[in-house]
C-alpha cells in the first residue's frame, strides 16, 4: 500500500482529477467567439505546377 501511496502515476491522477473538479465546479465557459467572414484562399494552376516540380526535384518522384 506505501509503494501505491508515493508512485507519482497516483500523484499526477489525483491532481488531475481535483483540476478537474475544480474547473467543473467553477462553471465558467469559454466566451463565444465572433463570426469572421473571410475570402477563400485560391491557388492558381501555374502555382500548383511549381509545387509539383518543387516536390519531384526534392523527392525524386513526381507527385499524386
């Protein structure tokens, strides 16, 4: 039972778990965030095609 008492598994478990209750009890949720509208990120063919022959003169092998 005393090698049970001083194994940190049980100290980092019962830590754990009073951090857990604590924040349970606490009861304080995250703030809801504000809607961003954002633009689409768009990637042209001819940077893709660089991409390509990046990855292919790095690796050897063209890719997918």
């Amino acid at each position: 039972m005393r090698r049970w008492l001083r194994s940190p598994v049980l100290h980092f478990m019962v830590i754990g778990a009073v951090l857990f209750a604590g924040s349970l009890l606490r009861g304080t949720s995250a703030p809801e965030r504000a809607k961003v509208d954002r633009e689409p990120i768009l990637v042209s063919r001819a940077r893709i095609q660089v991409m390509r022959a990046d990855f292919a003169k790095r690796w050897g092998t063209p890719s997918r």
